[in-house]
C-alpha cells in the first residue's frame, strides 16, 4: 500500500528539511541548477495516452525510436530487445548501413526521433514547476522541446545553449533561464529559433544535426568536454545541483565526466530517485552526489513515479501555489494509485521444491519405509517442481487465481532473505498474481525453504499415495519486520481503511524465531504490537479476523493463548483441535485418539492420525467409509473450545477443522450449529500431492467468504457454502503435484461461487 500521502520520501526527515533550506536559499540568489533527464518527458508522454484514454500507446523515448530504427535497418530481430544497451543498438543501425552510408543511417534515427519527440504533447505539473521557479540553469540530456515550450507559456525568459556551447556564449548579463542541452536538440518551434545558441553553423542550418546519436556522437561530444571552450557550461555545474528524472547510466558517458570534473567544486547536490541500488549509491559517493529517496510502492504502475516525482517537488520547492499539491493528490486519488488491500495476510513466505519418487515396480503395498530413497537403491526417479509458497503466500496465491477479476486488493506482509536467491521468485510470484508486497521485509539472511519428497506407493491400509515428508530449513536469526513494513502493519490494519474485509495470520510472526522456551516474556512481532489489533477490533466490527493454527499450533501455545482474544474466525489443524480442544478423556476412546494424550504425541505417524479422525468422526455418527456432507450435532466441549480460542465475541464467530482426506467440521460457535463437509468421493484415489492441501483450503475459503458474505446473510448458511468451496478446492489441489497446475484448475472452480 502506498503511504505516499503520510510519507513523500524514504531519506529522512533531517536530510529533507536540510534540502529544502539548501535549494531556498539557492534560488533566492539565482545559483541552482536543475539537472533534468527524460522522467518528466516519459511522464507527459503516459499522462496524453492516458487522458486521451488510449493507455497501449508507445510512450515517447529514446528507446522507441531506437528499437523502430533498428528494425528498418535489418538489425536481427532477436536483437530487439527493449532492455538492450540502446547505444549498442543505435551503433548496429549505423554498422548496418556501412560506413560509406553513414549519413543514410543517421537520417533513418532522426526520422524515427523526430517522430517520437515532435509530436505535440502536453507539459506536466513537473515542467510547469520549473517554469514557475525558473531556476538560474537547466541541463538537459533530453532532445525534445518540453521545457521550452513550458517556459513560454508561463512567460519567462530563456536561452537554449546546444551541446556545450562554450565558443558562441549569451550575454552574461541575460536575466533568464539558461537551459544546457547536452546531446543535442530537435527543429525549435517556429519564431523561437533566435533564443538557440549553437556551438556549429552548420547546426544553425540544420538543428537536428547536433543530437547525440551513434559512439562517435558521444566520442565528440565527450571531447568538447575537455577542451577550454566547454568552462563556459562546467561553470554551471559548480553550482548547488538538483537532478531529476535522471538515471546515472554508464552510456551517458559525457553527462557522467561533466559530473566527475566538477564533483569537488558544488556545495552540494542531490539526485531524486525512487530507487538506489548498491552500485548506485556507491557511484553517487564518488561524484559527491547525496541520493534522496522517493516512497514509491514495491511494485508500481505508470503513474507512481510520475505522481510521487511531482509531490516530492511540490514539498521541496519553495513558494509553489497551493494548486501544484492539490492537482497531485487528485491525480493520485482519480487513477487509484493508492490501493488499500481488502485481504491483508501476516505470515509465512516461503521457497518450496516439490519431487515426486517414482518407484519401480515391486513396492506395491510395501512398507512406506522401502519407497525411501537409500544407499544402493536405484529404484526411483523424481518429478520436480520449485515454487513459492508458505502458509500465508499458497493462501494467498489461491486467493488471487480465484480472484480473476481483481475484485479484491490482497497485501502479504512477511519476512524473506534480504540476499536470498529465492527472494525474487517470491516477489515475482506477487506481482504477476496482483498481490501487494510493500509489507514484505527482506531483512534475514535466508528465505524459508521447504523441499518435500511425495512417493506413489497405492493405499495400503491408510496410507495413501501423495504422503509427505518435509524437510524444513527455516531462520537462523530471529524474525523482525523492517521499519517501513512496521508502517505497513499499522496502516494496513488502519480502522480508517473502509476496504478492509479480513485479516488472516497464521503464527510465523508472532512466534519469535528460532523459539526457546527459557525466553519467558518475550513473543514475535504480533504478540509485540497488540496494539494495532485491538485498536483495529475495537473499531471495526464488519473486519474478520482469521487465524490458522497450522498442525499443532505454536510451541506451548504462545500465540494461540496471547492472540485469540482478537480473532472470530480460527481455522485449526487437527492435531491442535483434538489435543487443545477436545478433552482428555474423550481422547481415550479409541487408539488412534490415545496418542494424543501421550506427551510426545506429535510423534505420530500418519496413519494413526487418519485412525483418530474416523475414531473422532464416530463421535458425530459419520461413516468414515461412506462419508457424506449433512448437519451434525457437535458435543458442548467443541463449541466451548472453539470460543476458547476463537475469543472475539462477534455475530460472526467461527471454528473450522481440517480433517485431511476425509474433509472438514465447520462450526458455528454462537449457534452451536454444525456441518460437515466431506470430500468427493474416490478423492483417495486421486491424490498426487498434499503438501499445500490445508492452505488451499484457507485461501479458498477466505475468497469465498468475501465472495458469498454480500449474497448470504444467514451466518451458518455462509459458513456452510463457504467450508464447502474449500474443501472442494483442496481436492481438487491434492490431485496435481505441481503447484502451478494445482493454481490453474483451483482458478476454475470460481464458477462454482454464484
């Protein structure tokens, strides 16, 4: 979620403020210089597609007309890639031609050029503020005739001074604008050629000759650089520096020495950027530039850095009309830049590697143990698929494929390696399936890791074909959310957010990692801030609040004992429902359910599991052989239980039980109502893989609740269509091994949910 409207920069209060004093002051005594890039010209060019209504539109840009050139001239279309060194690229279209035709090869970019940069495209808010400062100097590297054009309208004076312009200067005395373009300039609008200086005659004559296209343009314009001539404009780099819609790219080879050679002359400078990375930060140290970061989401669209560039500028210069600020945040407001998420999930990301062992023949009904990769043993081979998941990311994940409308917003606020190399599968993972990631921290050395082993062994007894094992590598430090995701937190859960829905957390952030039971008093990062759940509970009734218990719940109950105060929907694993929730001597009814009372009953295998739940499925007279979907009559210690846990008393206050392959209980803890909700028939049969099978069924059954909560308003009958869409997707989930292929039929099922 973007807080840009509490929150214009990254950097510092202190260091903005002392930018601000610095930049006044500057203007006031007519030494700033405004170094510009093609950020602002970018920005005009999205702004007319998008107000013209015609979003698909190619954007003005170096690169487009490059790419076009390059075609025209038969450079090899698998060269064609927009994300290609464009100076290499525009260099091909010259060796395309040869050198004899080099003048041909110049002529077929400046048509493409011109074609980009002449067309007649509004200034935005950003150009207009410059013409309202009207700073002592422009440098430009940009080709077009935006801040002209700009500085017209608001009838200021200018001159433009083409390349380096150190033979032929202006008048000292010129009481105006002076704007430096570096690389060149197009044809001037008609009337205006008298305010263009050039440094060539022949570039009199024919203006577009001075743009900087090919290695020799640079070459040449990198060597005017160098000589006495070029003082002239070094001058005005001295000066205090202001950089914009600019990248520090290596191919701006000249703009980059012009830095260099003055670096140790300006009182200071500051590069506006909504990114800085390692390399960047360290290049800028170099050139005594202090890089000042913009807030701009994890993910943004066209229109974030255009909006956030615009109010960076519009807090930093001085005595701007009010009006500058207001356009801005109407922009914001009008093209819902700022999305509040309707489905924020706290918890586990992870990086999953799923193989399925395929044994050969011979292990039918064999003991699970002899399916076992073993020394000497070369009876299998494995199917692998490695994806992003954990238990709030595969709910999630779920979540957006059933949302294929982008009905809802969902945000995952998580933890994950700040070096990991799975870090951007996971991120990516978000943006293609629309999840916010601004509260994701990349603060740990490692991303959660799984990697589970599935074997096809038929069903023998009840153990069944896609059991798992888990091999587990989780933090080796304690898990903490980063500053700007504490932020994320806390305007995430905001009461004032009217397009929160629900909140889901599973215990991943509110059990400290890795967990000791000698640290008495001290819990994760939701136990820690408690505040902003009750503060969110007390005031927001119509917001769910889900919890996920995962198998057993957390070591010694500390989240499920700290936290349930403030959740009204749990859904529990069964060993957490019938070690917590049933009572001790309900337990000794049979043999499966014994192991729960045993003090290391979380040894016990799966097949003893499966043995309590049809012991504990007999409690409600269902037939774990021939179940079937029907009302049941749950004992009074379930529902007692369920409020136990479940303790905020709301209208809505559910418990739901996962019961593996049998299906779920969904109970209805104020009614005392409850429904069982069985798998599909011959579902055993069709089980590939159930790792994942359980956060399936939350994701599912989040979206239906959101989906159905507007249609049905009987509480039981929502929590009824609702259970059973969940269970129905995490069939469906259990019958791939891939997680991808799982995603893609679990997205069909939204049909289903009328």
């Amino acid at each position: 979620m973007w807080l840009v409207q509490k929150k214009v920069f990254q950097t510092s209060k202190e260091e903005i403020d002392g930018m601000k004093s610095k930049v006044a002051k500057s203007l006031s005594e007519n030494s700033l210089t405004v170094i510009v890039g093609n950020g602002p010209s970018q920005s005009a060019s999205y702004l007319q597609s998008l107000f013209a209504g015609d979003e698909t539109e190619i954007k003005v840009g170096w690169k487009s007309a490059v790419l076009r050139a390059a075609q025209e001239a038969g450079v090899p279309s698998h060269l064609l890639n927009a994300n290609q060194n464009l100076l290499a690229l525009a260099q091909a279209v010259f060796e395309s031609f040869g050198r004899s035709h080099e003048t041909e090869a110049r002529q077929v970019l400046l048509k493409e050029i011109r074609n980009e940069f002449r067309r007649p495209i509004q200034a935005t808010l950003i150009h207009h503020m410059l013409a309202e400062i009207a700073p002592s100097t422009i440098v430009t590297t940009n080709y077009d005739l935006q801040i002209e054009r700009v500085f017209e309208e608001h009838h200021k004076p200018w001159r433009v001074i083409i390349r380096n312009g150190g033979e032929r200067r202006i008048n000292d005395v010129f009481n105006g604008t002076r704007i430096f373009k570096m690389h060149g300039t197009l044809e001037p609008d008609e009337g205006q050629s008298e305010k263009y200086i050039y440094t060539s005659g022949s570039w009199e004559r024919r203006p577009d000759g001075s743009v900087v296209i090919s290695e020799s343009d640079y070459d040449e314009c990198l060597a005017e650089l160098k000589t006495s001539s070029a003082e002239y404009f070094l001058e005005y780099l001295r000066r205090p520096c202001l950089i914009i819609g600019k990248g520090l790219v290596w191919q701006d080879l000249s703009f980059l020495y012009a830095l260099r050679a003055t670096r140790h002359e300006r009182p200071w400078s500051y590069w506006i950027t909504p990114s800085l990375s390692d390399e960047e930060a360290l290049n800028l140290g170099n050139l005594k530039i202090k890089p000042i970061l913009l807030n701009m989401p994890a993910m943004p669209q066209d229109g974030h850095y255009y909006a956030s560039l615009a109010k960076a500028l519009a807090c930093i210069l001085p005595d701007l009309p009010h009006f500058y600020l207001k356009e801005i945040d109407n922009f914001i407001q009008e093209y819902d830049l700022i999305r509040a998420p309707s489905f924020v999930a706290l918890g586990l990301a992870a990086y999953n590697t799923v193989g399925r062992v395929h044994h050969a023949s011979g292990t039918e009904g064999e003991s699970i143990l002899y399916t076992l990769p073993k020394q000497g043993r070369r009876n299998f081979r494995i199917d692998a698929e490695e994806s992003p998941g954990g238990s709030a990311l595969t709910a999630l994940g779920t979540f957006s494929h059933l949302d294929q409308q982008r009905e809802y917003h969902p945000s995952l606020i998580s933890v994950i390696g700040k070096e990991d190399i799975y870090k951007t599968a996971i991120l990516d993972f978000c943006k293609a399936n629309g999840i916010d990631t601004d509260g994701i921290s990349a603060v740990v050395s490692n991303t959660w890791r799984s990697t589970v082993l599935l074997h096809d062994v038929v069903r023998a007894g009840r153990v069944f074909s896609g059991q798992r094992i888990f091999l587990d590598q989780g933090f080796n430090e304690e898990v903490i959310l980063s500053p700007a995701s504490h932020e994320q937190f806390e305007e995430q859960l905001n009461p004032a957010s009217r397009q929160l829905k629900l909140v889901y957390f599973d215990k991943f952030l509110a059990l400290p990692y890795p967990y000791r039971p000698d640290r008495k008093g001290e819990g994760g990062m939701l136990i820690k801030q408690q505040d902003v759940l009750q503060k969110l509970v007390d005031n927001r009734p119509d917001v769910d609040v889900l919890y996920e218990t995962g198998g057993a719940g957390s070591q010694n109950l500390i989240v499920e004992s700290s936290l349930g105060k403030y959740v009204n929907i749990l859904t529990a694993g069964f060993p957490f429902f019938v070690r917590n929730v049933v009572s001790r001597s309900s337990r000794k009814t049979g043999h499966g359910l014994k192991k729960f009372n045993k003090k290391r009953w979380f040894d016990t295998d799966f097949t003893n599991e499966s043995l309590a739940i049809e012991e504990l499925l007999s409690v409600v007279d269902i037939d774990p052989e021939r179940p079937m979907s029907r009302e049941i009559d749950p004992p009074d210690e379930w529902i007692e239980g369920g409020r136990h846990w479940a303790g905020r008393d709301l209208p809505r206050r559910w418990m739901i039980v996962t019961l593996h392959q049998f299906g779920a209980f969904a109970m209805d803890l104020n009614s005392g109502m409850a429904y069982f909700s069985s798998s599909s028939k011959g579902t055993n049969d069709a089980i590939m893989n159930t790792a994942g099978a359980g956060d399936v069924f939350r994701g599912a059954f989040c979206y239906a609740l959101l989906r159905k909560s507007g249609n049905v308003r009987d509480e039981y009958e929502l929590l009824k269509a609702a259970a059973d869409f969940a269970v129905l997707a995490a069939t469906e989930k259990c019958k791939y091994i891939h997680m991808s292929q799982a995603y893609q039929s679990v997205a069909k099922l939204s049909e289903n949910l009328h």
